[in-house]
C-alpha cells in the first residue's frame, strides 16, 4: 500500500503527519527499503538519486540542505578515506584545508590585468603584478586553491610580458584562451574549478561525492572556458580593428550573462534530474 509520510520543519524542530493533511513543498517519491537503506549507511543516497531509484519533485532546495535539517554532516574526507584531493591531483591537506576559499583570490589579478593593460599597457601590467603580490593576504583567512597558485603565476607572467614591450594585444588575447583552458582543462580532473570553490556551500567535501553536483560543476565549468575562449578570439579580432570600446563592452556582458544562466542552470540542472527527467 502506499503510503505518505510529510515531515513539517518548524523553528523549534519538527513533526510527522501521516493523513496528508499539510501541502507539500518538497516530495520524495521512494520505496520504503531504499529509504530504510538510506538511513542505515548501507545506500549512498545521493548516488541513488543519480541513479534515478528515486525521483524528488517541487522545491529541490531541502535536498541540498539535507544535513542541516537531519543531522549527518559527513566526513570531510574523500570516499576512500583519504583527504581529497583538487581537480589537478594536488591533496587538499597541502593547501590549507580547514580555511574556505574564496573565489575573489582567483578572479582579482585577472580582472586588474584586464581592465587596465589595454588601456595602458605599463600600468596594467605594473597593476597586475601589484595584484599578484596583494592577493595572498586574502588567504590569511581563506584557503588556497591550486587555481588560486596557477592565476598568479599566470598574470604575473603576462605583466612582465608586456612590461618588456611586447604587443599587448597578444598579452591580452593570450590572457582570455589561459583563463578558458584552465577552467576547460580542470574538467579533466576530479574536482572541476567551479566546484573547488563551491562545494563548501553545499556540504564541503560531501558534496564531491555527490554524482548530481559534480555533474552540474562539470557543465558549468566547461561552459565557463568555452566562453572565454571565444572572448580571448574575437578580443584580438576588435583589438585589431581599433574597436576598443566595443570590447569592452562585449567583454564585461558576456560574463554577466553566463553569471545569470549559472545561476538559473544550478538550480533547473539537479532538480530536473532529481524529478527523473534527462540523463
């Protein structure tokens, strides 16, 4: 017989209601065994749900709050026991592991590089050094990443580039193609770069062994290369022709408009698979 049981959350703590009487917000839809397996270790149970052995329909929010709500914070250890590892095979515990990374570490000294090195090539790549060099005070209260090691060599590299004399255009154009092959290239690993840093908002490292957000990171963070590619082809094509402005321009809304379809994609991409529907 099927049967439904509705858990109400309340400030206080919750309830079990057993006549349907509450509308629900979250639906679980499972076979009591699987659900009993779950609870007992015995099935992981966001590979299930990979697995589509259970579909979860409405509001897929609960589910990646789950631990918060039932207790069950896992290990913060990899699936095998060990410490996990970045995307580039690096262990976590050489890398600070107990401070949460913050984006803003990775993003700055490209953003420095490319706002002002068009512009004026000296100072941009005086800025971009200087950026380099002031980064790592974020990360006297925040983890580092490998991406994190790989952006500062990386722009330092360029700003001494172009404080050579070489063309900037190159520099600038180089500087796009080496910030989508990282982003391209880390989908090769275990930990795609979009999920170095988010996993800590949904579980930390629980959620790397979540068949559902490492696949959401993964498309992301091919997606998030791919676009920087084509910024990094069609920067030396306007470059060339002295149109400046217009990349400018293209080059601060392309990525406000990735920005929003992350946002959306993160939110439809789980709860459409979680529901049954796709692969």
């Amino acid at each position: 017989m099927d049967r439904t049981y509705q858990i109400l959350l309340e400030k206080e703590g919750s309830r079990v209601c057993t006549d349907g009487s509450l509308s629900a917000t979250t639906r679980i839809e499972t076979t009591y065994t699987l659900w009993r397996k779950i609870a007992e270790g015995a099935v992981d149970g966001a590979q299930a749900l990979a697995e589509h052995r259970y579909r979860v329909k409405g509001d897929f929010g609960l589910m990646t709050r789950w631990d918060d709500f039932f207790g069950g914070a896992g290990r913060e250890e990899g699936a095998d026991g060990e410490a996990a590892s970045d995307g580039w095979g690096v262990p976590a515990g050489l890398l600070e592991p107990d401070r949460k990374p913050v984006m803003s570490g990775f993003l700055i000294p490209w953003i420095v590089f490319w706002a002002v090195a068009p512009i004026r090539p000296t100072t941009g790549g005086m800025a971009g050094i200087a950026a380099c060099a002031l980064a790592p005070l974020l990360f006297v209260r925040h983890r580092r990443t490998i991406y994190d090691l790989i952006s500062g060599i990386g722009v330092a590299g360029l700003s001494l580039v172009v404080l050579c004399g070489l063309p900037v255009r190159g520099a600038v154009c180089s500087s796009y193609l080496l910030f989508g092959l990282m982003w391209l290239l880390s989908c090769l690993g275990s930990i795609p770069l979009s999920a170095s840093y988010s996993m800590y908002e949904y579980g930390r490292k629980t959620a790397l062994r979540n068949p559902l957000f490492m696949s959401t990171n993964r498309i992301l963070t091919a997606a998030w290369g791919v676009l920087y590619l084509f910024i990094g082809l069609w920067t030396f094509f306007l470059m060339e022709g002295g149109l400046g402005w217009m990349m400018g321009l293209t080059n601060i809304v392309a990525p406000a408009l990735m920005g929003g379809f992350t946002a959306w994609f993160q939110r439809w991409y789980p709860a459409r698979r979680a529901a049954g529907k796709g692969r």
